[in-house]
C-alpha cells in the first residue's frame, strides 16, 4: 500500500467540513500513505478550519482554498473529488481531456475491501434502511461497519475491516456516479424508492436514476438487489438486474417478498408468510418509514441476518436524529426536527405521518431550490389543513406561487427564529411546530443539520 501512493500527485477536489466526511477522510488516508497531496475547495480556510488543522501537521500536504484552479488539475496524476463536485465541472472535464483518474473515498474503499458489502441508495429513506440494515446484522452476532453519505467515510476504518465482516454503505447518486465508472457494485444492494430530486445538477429524471442505478448495473448473477415494487423505476428494473431481485410493497404482489398486511409487516420466507411486526407497536411511524423497513428487512436478510434479530430491531428502533425527530414537548406544543427533509416529498411524508397525531401541524417550510415543484406539496398543506410559514431562499418565488395556486394560507418569515416565534405564538395544547422544509438549506445554513440544530436551540430555549 505504501508504494502505491507514495509520492504520487494527489488532488483532493473537496475538502469538506464534515468531521469524517468524504474529502477529509481521502485525504488522510492518502498522506498517510505517503502521497504529494494537495487540497483544494471552493470554502475558505476559515470556513474549512477543523479540517484544515488536522492536515497541516503533515509535511506533504499544500492548500489552495477558496477556488478551484485548472492548473491543478494539470498537476495531478490522481483526482479524488468530494461528491459535490459534478462531473460537469471545469476541472472534470479536463481531468477527463487529459485522462486523469477520478476516484471518490467510496470508489477507493471498495477497491481495498474484502469483506462483504451492502450498498443502499434511493431518494428517500437512505439512512434510515442503512441504519436498521445495520443494526438488524449486529443483532446477528455479524461484525458490521456503517458509513457512506451517512457522514462517515468507509475510509475511516478501511484499515480495519476483516474479511468475515459486513459493510454497510449509504450510497447518493453522487457517490454512485465514481462506482459506476469503476465499474463496482456491491454483492447485496437496495434502492428505496426514485423521486424528484438533485434536478438542478442532474439534466432529468432518467439521468439522475441512471447514477442510482450504478448500485446494481455491475453485480454479478449471484448477487441480490432489493426493488420497491410500487416504484416506475423499481418495476422497470427488476427486468434488468444481472442478478437476483427481491421485492417489497405497500400491498402483496405475485412478486413481492415482503408487504404491508392490515396492522403487519409480513415477510415470505420460503412458502411460508412470517409476521414480523405489529404496525402500532412500532417506535416509528408513517408509510413511508413502514416501508423503509421492509427494504431494511429484505436487505439485512440477503446480507445473512436472522428473522429473530430482524424483528428485534425493527420493535426497538427509534429513528435517527433530523428525521421527524421529536426535540421538545413545551406547554403541550410537540417540537419535530425533520431538517432533511429537503424536497416537497420529503415533507409531504412528514405532512401524511404527522396530521393524524396531532390537533393543528404547524410548519416550517422553504429554502434553496433544486429545481424541484411544489404543486403537490400544497395540495397536501390544503388537504390537511396546516398552519404554514416560509423561510427566505432561491426557492421562495416559486413555492409561494405554488400555495397561491393552491390557495394555501401562508406567512413569509424573515429567519428560522422568526419562523419559530410565529408558530408558537398561535400554537395550542396538542399541536406540533414542525421544521421539514422541502428544500435545501444552502444560503441561510452551511447545510441541512446546521438548520436542525438551529431548530433544536430554538425549540429548546
């Protein structure tokens, strides 16, 4: 490994601010090893300055930050580029002109990796079905390690998989455009669901599914992929898997491994169908949460888990943190932080799991705008009858246009503290002020968990 990098011209495109995020994570792994390494990104060095003290201890490293230049491109022999540096970019196209390699922390990590891997992407749901995938395995005695776009970098312990392990990887489009082009997929492999979404750097739908589809295009015959059977693009690509398919849905299909049933979640095991848990037993709610543990179900399930560990961790999950987390309960009024929830069908599932538990839902809504519509969206804030604000960003013209359309009550609010004070003072006994706001945060925040954690303070004060 040494003499694989030792002394080559290495460019992080994409430091990151993330703690164990991709372009830090890449670049300590590559200095350790021994290469000329120089970091780049677009974000200061103050903005950048955790990260960038980590790195400058190092003798072979060198910083160029606050732009991207050309030239550096032109110096490298290998590019390592944070997700959020698109392929269409100046500095890809020329590394593509002059055919210089272009790899990602997650491209890197499943070159070195051993061990078995689960790949999991979607729209929506991602971080849920890995974490439960997860846990679901640990509860199986199996030796797991989580990372991907769940803020931690396989690389970060790629030094210490062993090969009877399980790795389970959160995989974006982003990340999955670097594994495609390496022609990598993992052995076992999950797709959500496929929603609008990323189509300000994606030219459409058929473009951004194809980068989620990276996840299963290269298995083998003997590998698995879990489809949403409900989905367009789940139905489409269950004819063109190398591998075997597995199915899940809302309602039992003739292909479907495993459904909603009534008050259950039902798995067919062999010729047999297998209660696996109660619905209003459950510590999570909401289809779309019900349905993100089937997927988890059949994933962890392929990967080796046991039905017994399966249905104790789907009776013990609780959810992550910044999904429809509850932070507070004041007065009687419920504080919900579902920050990343960042397009309209993101929140419309928080609108459908949400209403039906408490008196009045009063939401936090608006942003940065991916290009993404917002005609369902209020259709749903109308048919639900919520009590809405919006916050400042790209996104504000074309979501106010679309609640006048819909004719759905609103108040503009300056700030997310403006938000919060609004909604709490018509707040009532039974209410919940929620933050789930259908757009990207870019502009008011450095990303969708700084808004979350702004939410909690504010909820919390």
């Amino acid at each position: 490994m040494m003499n694989e990098w030792k002394g080559k011209k290495v460019l992080i495109l994409g430091l990151g601010q993330y703690p164990k995020g991709s372009g830090i994570s890449a670049a300590l792994f590559v200095v350790h090893h021994g290469a000329d390494v120089l970091v780049t990104d677009q974000k200061t060095e103050k903005e950048l300055a955790a990260n960038v003290k980590r790195l400058k201890k190092f003798k072979n490293v060198r910083f160029r930050l606050g732009e991207h230049r050309l030239e550096d491109v032109r110096w490298a022999e290998l590019i390592i580029r944070n997700p959020r540096v698109r392929p269409d970019s100046p500095e890809m196209k020329l590394a593509a002109k002059l055919g210089i390699p272009v790899e990602s922390d997650v491209s890197l990590f499943l070159k070195r990796c051993s061990a078995q891997v689960v790949g999991i992407t979607g729209t929506r749901g991602k971080s849920t079905t890995s974490t439960l995938v997860a846990e679901m395995l640990k509860a199986s005695k199996k030796r797991v390690w989580l990372g991907g776009n769940i803020l931690v970098s396989p690389l970060t312990f790629v030094d210490k998989v062993k090969p009877q392990d399980i790795v389970v990887l959160e995989l974006s489009s982003w990340l999955l455009e670097t594994t495609g082009a390496a022609g990598i997929s993992p052995a076992v492999a999950c797709v959500t669901n496929m929603m609008r979404d990323h189509l300000n750097t994606y030219s459409g739908m058929e473009d951004y599914a194809e980068a989620k589809a990276q996840i299963f295009r290269h298995q083998s015959a003997a590998d698995i992929v879990v489809l949403n059977g409900d989905d367009d693009y789940g139905k489409e690509w269950m004819t063109e898997v190398p591998g075997r398919v597995v199915v899940f849905s809302k309602k039992k299909r003739k292909e479907s491994d495993a459904w909603i049933a009534g008050n259950e979640l039902i798995l067919r095991d062999g010729v047999n169908d297998v209660q696996l848990a109660a619905l209003d037993r459950l510590k999570i709610f909401g289809e779309h949460n019900h349905l993100n543990m089937l997927a988890a179900v059949l994933t962890a399930k392929a990967a080796g888990a046991s039905i017994a560990a399966i249905r104790k961790t789907l009776a013990s999950f609780k959810g992550l943190a910044d999904r429809q987390e509850i932070v507070a309960v004041k007065r009687g009024i419920t504080y919900i932080n579902d920050t990343t929830a960042t397009t309209p069908d993101g929140t419309i599932a928080a609108i459908r799991a949400l209403t039906p538990r408490f008196k009045t839902v009063r939401m936090i809504i608006g942003g940065a705008d991916k290009e993404l519509e917002f005609e369902e969206l209020a259709k749903e804030l109308k048919k639900h009858k919520t009590d809405i604000v919006v916050l400042p960003g790209t996104a504000h013209a074309k979501l106010l246009e679309a609640l006048k359309k819909g004719r759905v009550l609103h108040q503009d609010v300056a700030s997310l503290k403006d938000a919060v004070v609004a909604l709490q003072s018509r707040a009532e006994h039974g209410d919940a002020i929620v933050l789930s706001p259908g757009c990207a945060s870019f502009g008011m925040f450095k990303n969708e968990f700084d808004r979350g954690v702004q939410f909690k303070k504010l909820a919390k004060t």
